[in-house]
C-alpha cells in the first residue's frame, strides 16, 4: 500500500474523459475519504489537469489507514476505489497553520508559528534564476509567509517614466489578453504556480496566495475585470481543487479588495465591488483543510467587517501598535499588518519607508502581541524588474537582518502566552510583553536617560530573573545578567531586554 | 434685593448657637432655594465657621429670583427667609466646568474647555509671595486646572539627602500631629484653602481638589491614616459645605487611591483600602451643584473601575495615547492623563522627563481627542521647597511655553467635535485629528521624509483648503498657504499642520 506523510499530498491520476462536456465547467469527479481507524471522511473535489487527464489531491491530517472512492458522473472517473498510509510527518513538515489562542498562529503539530512574511507578488511568472533568488533571499531571513498573486500584476504609475511591466510567459486563461476564455483554464499555467507553493513548503514558507487584485492598469488582461461571479466561483473551485492539499496555503480573498481606479484616477476593476462575502462563503466551504482565509484592504478605505470566513484579520496600515490593538480587540482574532509601508526609495508613502521606521514598525507589531509583513521596493531604471515586491530577486535593504534578528528573538519566548505589560509601555519610546510575573520582554525603541522600568508589583513582592540585553538594531547580545525586579538597566537606542525567572 | 451674579456665589451668615451640641458633628442648618420662575427647588447645606458663626453658600445656575428658607433643629437657625435676585455673569464667568460631548469638557455656559491642568499639591499652604508666583506661572501658560491637596503633604523620597518637608503654619482639625480631634475642624485652615480657590477662580483656573491622599511619611500628622469612616463622612460634608459654591471646583476623591506603602516600604495610609465608592456616592449626593468628580491612582495599580458617581477618568501613565483611547473606548467618559510624569530632574521616572517628552506626551494626549496635566519636578539642595509639583512658586521648565502654545492651537480648533483621523496617524512620528472633511489637524512628532499624508478620501473627491503650518516646537508659525487634498507638505521634526476647508 501507499504510504503518505501526514500533512503531505496524496494524488490520484485517472484518465478519462468527459464525455465531450468543458471538462472544466464544475468538479469532473469527487471523492470521500474514509480514516478508517476514526471513521471520519472528508470529501476532496478532483480536476482536470488537461486534455484526458483527471486528478484529485488530498492532505491527510491523522495517521493511519484511509481509503477512498470516487464518484462522478462520467463513467470513468467514478468508482475508482483505492487507499494508503498516512505515516508520521517528517522532521520539518509541522502541518498547515491554524489559528492558536484566539491571537496566535501554530502549526498543525502544535509548533507556534511567528508568522512574519514578506511580499513578492508575481515572483512565480518570473524566470529560474530570479526564482532562485527569491526563495534565497526568504530563507536567508527566515521570512515564513509570502504575500503573491495568482493572476498576473500590471501596476503602473509610482515609477516615474520607468516602464516595471512584465509580460508573463503564459496566462490562466486560454485565449489572449482582453479576450480570455473564463470557462476554462490553462493547466500549465496553473502548474506552474503549484510547483512555487512547493518550493516555499520546501523551505518551510507560507504562500498568501492573493485571489484576487485590481493590478492591472488600462485592462490589459481584463482578467479580474472581465469576470462575473460564475466565472470567480468557477476559477475558485479550479484553483482550491489544486491547491488546498498544499499544506502551506493561505487564501487572501483580495489585495486592496476596495481599490477600483488605478493612481490615474483609471478604473482598474469592475466598478461594483465583488460579493466578498459570498467568495469568502465558498472558499470556507470548498476547502476540505481549513487553510487561513483573509481579505487585504487598502489604507484609505475601510478594514472588513468581521464575518465567520474570516480566520484572521490582514491589514495594510503604518500604525502597527494602536490600530492594531485596536483591531484585535474588535474582532477576536490574529491580526497581522500586511503592508506597513515598504523599505524602499520611490516616492510614494506606501514604497519610501527608511530601514529604521520599517524596523521600529514591524517590533510595534509584535510588542502589540500581533503579527507583521515586511516588503521592500527599491527600485532603479538600470534595472526596472528588480523590485522584490514585484517580482522578487534579492533582497537588499537595511531592514531584513534586523527583522531576522527580531524573528530569532520571539521564537524563543512563549509569544502566544504573552501580553502587553501597560504598565511598562509609554507606547513611544518603549514597549513591554510579560507572562504573569515569569518573563518579561520590553524594547526601546529610543534610550530612557533616567528613566527605569519597574517590573512586578509594587507590594515588596521579589524575585530573581536572569536579563539577556540586545542591541536590536546592530543585532547582537549585549549582556546577561541576574537582576532583581527593580534594576535600572541602561537602555539605548533600539535595546531589547528579556527577563526570565529563575527558580 | 441682594444680586447675585449667575454662577456666582451667594452667602447667607447667621448668627447663632447649637445648644451646646458641638456644631462641626453634623449640618447644623440647611436651605431650600426656590428659583422662583421655574420653580426648581435645590437644598444646599449649612456649616458652622468657628464660634457662633454659621454660613451657608449657594451658587444660582439661573437667572432671576431665588427665595430661600433655613430649617435646622436649631431654633437660631431655623426658619431664616431671603431672596436675591440672580443677574448675568460677568464678562470672565463661564459657569462651572462639565461633561460635554461624552468625551469633553465645557462651561455651563457652553464655551468649550481645553482642560490643560498643571499640579502644585501643596501650595495653598505656602507664604504669600510664593502663592502670587504660583499664580502668576499659571496664568502665564494659560494652565486652567490645578490638582492641588485639601491636607497638607508629606513626601519623603526620592530627593536624596534632601529634605523637602513642609510643616503648614496651622492644620484643619484642631489638636496637634498624631492627635488631632477629627470630631472638629480648624476653620482658618478651610477658609485659607477656600481663598486660594477664589483666587484661580479669578484667574479662570479649575481647582482640582484633591480630598484624600497618601503623602504622609510616617504618619508624622496622621490625618489620612487615622480617620476612620465617620470621620471621612463628616470632613467631606464639612468641606462640600464651604466649597460647593465655588463654581471652579473639581473634586478628586484620592491622589494614587491605591498607594498604602510610601517608597521605604512603609505603611503610610491605613492598610484597609477606603470605601471610595461609598465617599464618591457621598459626593455625588451631597454636592449641590454637580462639579466633576474623579478617582486617581498610581501607575502601578488599576485605573478606577467605571462608577456612576466618576464623571470623568483620571489616570496616571507615561502613555498618553494608545491608553488613553482605551480607556476612552471602556468608559465612555472624558478622560485626563493627570499624570504623565513630570519634567524634573529627579532620579525616579515620575519626575525626570525632559521636556521633549514632556510636550510630545501632552501633544498626544490631545491627539487621542483627550485631556492631560503637567508638572514639573526641579529639585536642588539649595532651595529644596521651590518644586512646583509639591509648593507651587515660579514654573522654570522648558515645557510650559510649548503647552501653551499647544493650547492656543486647540483653543483655535472645535476640538469637542473632532475625531481621531486614523487613517492620518502611525502612532509613531505622526498624529491626526479631522471633523469629517472640513477639518484637520496633524502633528509630527518626527519629520517624514518623503513621505505626504492624503487626507480625505482617495475617490478623486476634490476640495481646497487653507493650511496653516506651525513649528511647536519653537512656537512659532512657519507658513500658510492654499492647498488641495494632496499637497505633499515639508514636514519636520514638530511640525503640525492645519486644515480648513475653504467654501
């Protein structure tokens, strides 16, 4: 029998055929799967990877034996019966991510996930060795989560006379840009996208895989434009059929869901809005594995409303701190700033942030028990695709190594069972975490001459703990020391300081 | 007939006697004031001010002719008729403060009151030459509210080897310190504490009296500590008696309600905590003319929770921001970071800010659309008594010229009715108030380098404005000039900016 690792993919490949129906109007076939040992069956939708040739993937979630059987109308892809064994996750496949203590992310195995992403949208239509880049650049800074899009990104405007379009080497759609044929897909196309969801699960990274977005200036495609809501079911249904037994998905209904004219005032998507609500409805309701569901904003227009799809809220504000407190306590659930406002040298707000702001930006986020995206634009007219927002390649501002030092530090605390400590955050120059009275975490942003913070309660109350100290912007330890609740230590620019109680 | 000017003060003075019965244990006598076109009836209480005198105050809120009647079981006392005829207020009467606009505050007479408050807790009680510099260094920065102690104080700490005691020249009970007969009152005491509110009423200040507090290192009066809760009961009607009818008066039922031990460890107000809500229902009750009414505690304890009888918050914390709309959101009331800790020179925390920090807190006070005050804490061994914070005298920090001129700004704006521009404000460099798309206000901590804030909504809606630029830092206007939605504006370091909507 086959064996599958939990939280791999199973995939079944049948040939067959339709029977001269477009294979790619509904799910050609479908199939329950049985965890024998539990009972308990999950219905997985199958899907035609091109002509005669029919799939269905699947992502066991418990050990043990299952098996499956289809069911469809077409004589040859229903009844095919068969099974496997789900055997233990290997030593860095954790699962999907799920929502963890009402603010927090773990993977399935229970690991916490520090969710911090960056953004690269159209990275997957760019050739092998920007790709390569790309994936270089997240890992060397551990960036666990990327922001993308699945349909192809034409922004204009924001680059002065610099021409930063990219022609992609093929579409979703068969047909040609402004006359695509919604009713079916371009498998390759779509593969494509699947083998770069793969390569971030090989490296342990989350693809916010982007549903929808209102990039693309003067209709040039006509894509999200030109869809009605039959042909955005149709193409959801395609592309979860496809992708939802990657264990590292996430669906991000839409970027800047509320954006309908381009910066030329141009109207980029179809001036009524999308039925979000019934997108985010089904997408909850096709997805067999319970992947993070989201919908992204623009700055100016208004946070969506709170609704059962949402699994966590994606927001797009330079406020990390107040906003996003905010945010957490209206809603009950993760917050996560996905766009704080880029690293980067254009003149825009949303692409000129200097390293320091984006740093101090990304420690508000998690100082505020809360979670943050980073990106970068910087961009040149020697070399016009070199933006890794866009289009990905490698990274090279001021801000990455510091967010990788950052990331280091809170995956080795118990983040989700931390809290803002009020009584030791002025919001302005400081900041502070604790867990009851065993460990604190407070940054400086700016030094406190004078100034000390005084942990614990006022009652007399002592304790010993053990304080590490960095220098967070320079990136490395300056000092550990045992202390009491009342030292006054000597707090910089940009110090972070954790405190641990000892036995 | 006697006039009275509306919100002014009338006094009725008898002559008379208790029988014997000591005449501080309770009301000796109270009156009924009929306002005679409406018919409104209101009770003010009586009170004994030494040998054979008995007085009674009363503040009319409405024009035109009061009768009143006297009733006590003191045959002297009782049955005493009269009436006054209630005329307009004078040029600089505004009435009392109130709650306006759920989070605001406003004379009776509706003109707004940006409540920016200073402390000088124990300054009633000094020579005076130093009470005319106290006076005269409020006035100069236009501080309209000071916090200000009804006993006398005792801080020992946190100035060295420095002893900054005071021993008042007489005490409000009689007896001596440790022994004073809280059964009696001392009425020279209460009547210079009542001239020195008369004396920020004439200077348009707020007195907020401060009824019980900590400050007694030692025990070295044992006021505080040795009151048990009749005694409170009978000083708080005693006091509300004299001062009720001073329209200028706040009440504050407790400096750092929660304080029990004194910076040493030692007990410095009765472990037990008061029964606060049983004295701020007593207040509510009692007070005739419904003055303000908070609680304050210290940094390291809880903010009061929400009582009917509190019309407003009064908390102590160095965040003047994200907090302070918190406890917004929570309570439903004004609210007024009393204590942001001080500009001084001092080695703890609450009396050694610069005065950047200083103004930038004050500065973000109002960006939250709330309400702050100052102090300032500069201790030297050569004249150990001139700190403003403790005894008043000549303000000499570098933040008082800055409030003010942050003040006349707001004074300029209709503040009460702006809100918070989140869309216009990181919480980091910069900060925005609008009222829909007539008006805004943005401060900048921080110059944003290339970076523009875009006001109104992105929906190409166009509107022109006049822009006013100021440097509020160094006081001083730097440009005005007509802009559109999306004038990118040269921001530095303290730098706000001014919106008005042209027609």
């Amino acid at each position: 029998m086959r064996s599958v690792e939990r939280w791999g993919r199973f995939e079944l490949e049948l040939g067959g055929n339709s029977g001269g129906e477009n294979p790619y109007l509904d799910s050609p076939f479908e199939a329950a799967f049985i965890h024998e040992e539990s009972g308990t069956a999950t219905l997985a939708a199958g899907f035609c990877d091109g002509e005669g040739v029919f799939r269905l993937r699947f992502m066991p979630e418990r050990l043990g034996r299952y098996s499956y059987r289809t069911s469809s109308r077409h004589r040859s892809l229903d009844g095919v019966e068969g099974g496997f064994e789900c055997v233990p996750a290997g030593k860095d496949n954790h699962g999907p991510v799920r929502v963890a203590k009402r603010f927090h992310f773990s993977y399935a195995d229970g690991k916490p996930c520090f969710v911090m992403g960056s953004t690269a949208y159209a990275w997957t239509c760019r050739p092998r060795e920007v790709r390569a880049q790309t994936l270089a650049s997240l890992s060397a800074y551990g960036f666990n989560k990327v922001r993308m899009l699945f349909f192809p990104k034409r922004y204009i405007g924001s680059f002065g006379d610099v021409d930063i379009s990219y022609e992609p080497p093929e579409y979703p759609f068969p047909g040609e840009p402004g006359a695509f044929d919604f009713t079916r897909f371009n498998p390759s196309y779509f593969r494509n996208f699947e083998e770069r969801v793969q390569d971030l699960m090989d490296r342990g990274v989350e693809a916010d895989v982007i549903l929808f977005h209102p990039y693309d200036s003067d209709r040039h495609w006509g894509i999200d434009s030109g869809m009605n809501h039959a042909d955005q079911i149709r193409y959801l249904r395609y592309l979860m059929g496809r992708l939802s037994a990657y264990r590292n998905v996430w669906w991000s209904l839409a970027n800047e869901y509320d954006v309908t004219t381009d910066s030329g005032g141009r109207t980029v998507i179809t001036p009524e809005a999308k039925d979000w609500d019934g997108l985010g409805e089904f997408v909850r309701a096709n997805d067999p594995f319970g992947h993070p569901i989201s919908i992204h904003n623009i700055p100016f227009g208004w946070i969506y409303p709170d609704r059962p799809w949402l699994s966590h809220v994606s927001y797009q504000h330079p406020d990390t701190y107040t906003l996003l407190l905010e945010l957490k306590a209206r809603y009950g659930k993760p917050v996560v700033d996905d766009e704080y406002q880029y690293e980067g040298n254009i003149r825009d707000n949303w692409g000129n942030s200097d390293a320091e702001t984006t740093v101090e930006r990304h420690w508000r986020s998690a100082m505020a028990s809360g979670y943050a995206s980073h990106g970068e634009v910087f961009a040149s007219p020697e070399n016009r695709r070199d933006i890794f927002w866009a289009y990905g390649g490698t990274l090279r501002g001021q801000s990455p190594e510091r967010l990788a030092f950052m990331k280091s530090i809170f995956e080795d605390l118990p983040f989700q069972d931390m809290e803002r400590d009020a009584l030791n955050t002025d919001g302005q120059n400081y900041f502070s975490l604790h867990k009851g009275m065993d460990l604190y975490l407070s940054f400086f942003r700016r030094g406190l001459t004078g100034k000390d913070i005084w942990y614990g309660p006022r009652d007399g109350t002592e304790a010993r703990y053990s304080a590490t100290i960095w220098d967070v912007w320079n990136c490395r330890e300056i000092g550990r020391l045992e202390v009491g609740l009342r030292h006054r230590f000597e707090v910089g620019d940009w110090t972070a300081i954790r405190l641990v109680r000892l036995e």
